[in-house]
C-alpha cells in the first residue's frame, strides 16, 4: 500500500503550475554523466509542509522529541499529484509508521546482528554509568577534601610557629652568646625538626588512607575506557554493516548500497535514516515523478535547527547521496532554463543560513574581487556562502581556490595560507609559490599577521571595548561546532571595541589574537564572552532574521615574504 496523501489533505491553496522561483534546490551530479540534475523546494512545497507542521502541532506525540520532517510533492502516472511525507530516524522510538515514508530497505537483513549489539550497547552503558558513579568516588572527594582542610590548618599553625621562632632567635642572638645560645638555638631548631615531621605524618596518613580507594578509582577509569573504546568498535562496526545493507535505488531503476556512495571510512552515523533520501528512494521505487521537496525541523531546538523553518540537504549525510537519487529524474522545465545565466546558490536565493554553499554548481569561471595581485600572491575579497577551498565530497568542490585553479595560468603552486568560514565575507590570502606559503604560514602561527574583523551583533553590547579570554574546543561528535572548554580547550583570545550602536543591533570591531575555528562567532554569542551572537548566526544562537552571518575580514597586514615590505589590505564592509 502506497503512502500517499492527498494535497488537500495539507493546503487549501491551487497552483496551476510549478513555481518558477523556488526557494533552493536539491542536486547533486549524475555519477556516470556529471550531468548536474536539481529538484526545487517551491513555495508550493512550502506550504504543504506548513500544513505538515499544522498536523504535527495538533498532536502532543510530535512534540517529545526534536527532528527533520519533509514532504514530497509527487506525480503519479495518471497524471495527479499527491503527498509523500517523512521523518529522519526513528519516530518515538519506531521506524515504521503508518501513514509515513518507511525506512530504506536493508536494515531488516541486519536485524538480528543490531538488536543484539544494541543490547551490548545498553549493557556497556548501565556499567558505564555505575562505574562513574562508584560511591568510592565521593568518598575519595571528601576524605581528599578533609585532609586538605587538616594541612591548611596545620600550615597556617606551623606558619605561626615559625614567624615566632624567627623573632626568638633574632632576640636571643641580641642577648646570648656562646654555648647558650647554641643550646637555645637547637631546640628552637628541633621545633621545626618535630612540625616538618608531623606534617610529613598527616601526609603518610592521607596517602594511606586514599590510596586504595585511588587505585579502585583509577582501575573504574581504566575500565571506562576500555568500555568506550568497545563501544565505539561495536558501533562502528554495527554501521558498516548497516550501511553495506542499506540498498538505494534512483529513477534510472539502478540500485547501490550506502558504502558504494560514501568515501570509504567517512560515512557519518545516522546516513541513509534523512527525510530526503527516504522519501527520493521511495518515490523512484514506486515509479513516481518528484516534482519539489521541502524538508524542516520540528520539536525542541537543537543546536542550529528552530522549530518550522525550513533546511536544505545536509551536507556530510544527504548532499553526497544526491547525484544518484536524482539520476534519471526527467528535469522540469523550470531547471532547464535555469541553467542560462544562473549564479547559482545562496546567492541567487538567499533563503537558508543553514544551506551548504560550495555545491559545485557555481561555474568556475566566475570573477572574484581581487584586491591585490603579484607574481608571489593574491588577495581576494570572498563573498559570503562560498567556500575557501573544496570540501571533502563532490558536491563541495566550488571555491575561492578552485575558481583561481581555474582562471589562473600559472595555478599549480596556488595555496591558501589561511580559512575563512563559507558565511563569512573578507579578505583571503592565497600564495603562488611554496616559499612565499611557507613564509606566510609561518607568520600567521606566530602571530605577525594584524586582521580585523567587523560584526554586526544582534543585541545590545553593554561594553565599549575589552579582552576576551575562552578555550575553545571543538567536540568530534558535532563537528564544526565549537564549545568553551577550559580542560580541553585551547587558548583562544580577541580584542574587541564597539564601533557603533544601530537600533537593536551593536557594530563591533574584533581583533583575533589566536585563530581558533568559529572563534569570533563563540567569543560573540557565549554569555562568558560577549553574550550577543553575530547577526544570522544561527549554530551560535541567533534568532533574528538575516539572510547571511555578519562577519567580514575587514583588514589584514603582514611582511611581504618576498618584498620585504609591510603590506596592509583592506576590503570594504558589505553589511
């Protein structure tokens, strides 16, 4: 039985024709052809996912937990269009719904090797969580705690003692002499002998008594570790042969598992469970014409995702999968004609600070803002929602050093000497040669290279100018977010001073003294930095509309590796 649902079901509203203006595009290149094929999400698309939403939000079952929805607009052969509608992963703990796209196919042939490694999972886990809470732990920490109060106060005795000793001998070297003072000086000595060893005592006695619970302590520690590595083995492993089971079909009718798709070692937990891939591999199942997508969050918020606004393909899980659903989708009429003239991405529709630029469909040829040029180095002026340089995957090859590969005669040594994130603007420095990157790199590490950046805050900042101080770290398991972390950190400091106050908003000028990732962005919205997050920031908090994160690389000045001269760049704010 077909999951289908009526577009009445959803929307009210008729449309006597696809929308020649869609709001962003799913796409990816044909793996045989490297035909660049692309499905919209229109308004039409969008609207019947706001009816989605309305469904979603009469029902409390839909509000436990946070998760991307999508729907599918689809063709049917007689010629009527219908619904297709999806949820990522598990859906209150099931995958199978009814009324709802089910999972890709293949996870069945898996399921007895998952249900028994989740129950290892589980198992793993309930000891983890004991052994982290042994109860020697807290007695440690209080014994620990005691006997460090008991060494403060025999220090602060002993202190007292010996100030009192000091000013003894001072005055009996003023009234004594000889062997008199020899035998005063002594026991005055012998004093100090009998406090060194007392306190040496109460040490003995601490590390006696916490040193069997320690080595308890330390062997739970080694036990966790071993635990998380067997975890992580488990489930690397458990995903690998889920994603060799995991079986796509695109609408050429041509069928390819997960781990033919995916760069070897590189498929990140949870591919294959997206709306999108769910929802593109069933319409071509059941011979259905996809006609537009749209894809949003719903529930709590979650990192960057708010609740009913729309996202595009992620990046590392549905963007790589993209050219093979899409191939053999007959293009609509609307993505032919696109292609004259079109520059492609955020910039011709600006509707998603979440959309991964760098798709690969901006033509290479493409002019950018160069703001200075010679034979040893070039600058450029990069615009927001372009990369710096290619992406791991296909569909994230465009970018500013791919452009200059491309336009460049003598590009074979060409090398980006620093980053700039996709959302944000600025100057970028790129090297012609490897001696003039080597010397470049090397002032930039040891901090001779002057930037200046200029953000726009969506608040208030009560502050004119100061110092922020936080270690930054980056969690592996939610990449390229960046957290305050001041055991795993590294140090991360920016200078900042406020330009200029603009209604609600605050224009800053920030001066990084370290180059850690997303450092200006979590000085920014961190509440022990600034606590205001740059305007369209949304991974570090933000919540005003914007159509672009408001950061640009206003300046930068370093020593001419070749020229011996101080040089100073600078690229005109666009905001």
């Amino acid at each position: 039985m077909l999951e289908l649902d009526a577009l009445l079901d959803f929307t009210d509203c008729h449309w006597e024709s696809i929308d020649s203006h869609p709001n962003y595009w799913y796409e990816g290149r044909c793996p045989q052809s490297g035909e660049l094929l692309r499905l919209p999400r229109t308004r039409m698309s969008e609207e019947v996912a706001r009816g989605l939403m309305q469904y979603l939000a009469a029902d409390d079952a839909y509000d436990r937990e946070g998760k991307m929805y999508g729907i599918l607009l689809v063709e049917m052969p007689s010629g009527e269009q219908r619904i297709l509608k999806a949820f990522s992963g598990l859906l209150n703990g099931c995958s199978i719904v009814e009324g709802w796209v089910p999972p890709i196919p293949g996870r069945d042939r898996v399921a007895f090797e998952e249900a028994r490694t989740l129950t290892q999972l589980e198992a793993m886990k309930q000891e983890l969580i004991a052994l982290n809470q042994l109860p020697q732990r807290q007695e440690y920490e209080a014994l620990f705690r005691e006997f460090e109060v008991q060494l403060q106060v025999l220090s602060d005795r002993h202190r007292n003692c010996k100030q009192q000793r000091d000013e003894k001998r001072q005055l009996l070297c003023q009234t004594l002499a000889a062997e008199t003072l020899e035998v005063a000086l002594e026991q005055l000595n012998q004093e100090s002998r009998l406090e060194k060893m007392e306190r040496r005592q109460l040490k003995r006695q601490r590390d006696e008594t916490l040193q069997p619970l320690k080595q308890l302590i330390e062997a739970a520690d080694g036990r966790m570790r071993a635990l998380k590595q067997q975890r992580k083995e488990l489930s690397r492993e458990l995903q690998t042969q889920m994603h060799a089971a995991y079986t796509l079909v695109n609408f050429l009718g041509k069928s390819r598992s997960l781990s033919s798709l995916m760069p070897i070692n590189s498929i990140p937990t949870g591919t294959g469970d997206c709306c999108a891939p769910k929802l593109l591999h069933y319409a071509a199942v059941h011979n259905l014409k996809p006609l537009a997508m749209a894809e949003f969050w719903w529930g709590p918020p979650s990192g960057d995702k708010i609740q009913g606004e729309f996202y595009g393909a992620c990046s590392d899980r549905c963007q790589p999968l993209m050219g093979f659903l899409l191939s053999g989708l007959a293009q609509n009429p609307i993505v032919s004609n696109m292609d004259e003239g079109f520059t492609g991405g955020l910039e011709a529709h600006p509707t998603s600070n979440n959309f991964s630029c760098g798709t690969g469909i901006l033509p290479v040829t493409q002019m950018l803002p160069i703001i200075y040029e010679d034979k040893w180095l070039i600058a450029v002026n990069k615009p927001s929602g372009l990369l710096s340089v290619p992406g791991r995957y296909l569909q994230n090859q465009d970018s500013v050093f791919s452009r200059l590969r491309n336009l460049l005669p003598d590009s074979f040594d060409l090398n980006a000497v620093h980053r700039l994130d996709w959302e944000t603007s600025g100057i970028l420095l790129l090297a012609r040669d490897k001696e003039t990157s080597s010397q470049l790199r090397q002032q930039f590490e040891t901090k001779q290279v002057h930037k200046v950046y200029e953000a726009l805050l969506s608040g208030s900042v009560k502050i004119e100018a100061g110092t922020i101080d936080l270690p930054l770290w980056g969690d592996p398991e939610n990449r390229p977010y960046q957290q305050v972390n001041s055991e795993c950190g590294k140090p991360s400091v920016t200078r900042f001073q406020v330009m200029a106050r603009e209604g609600n908003f605050t224009r800053v000028e920030f001066l990084p003294l370290t180059g850690r990732t997303h450092q200006l962005r979590v000085h920014a919205g961190n509440v022990r930095g600034l606590g205001i997050p740059i305007l369209g920031d949304r991974l570090y908090g933000c919540r005003a509309a914007a159509k672009r994160l408001h950061l640009h690389a206003r300046e930068l000045s370093f020593e001419h590796p070749q020229l011996g001269e101080r040089l100073y760049l600078k690229a005109e704010t666009p905001f």
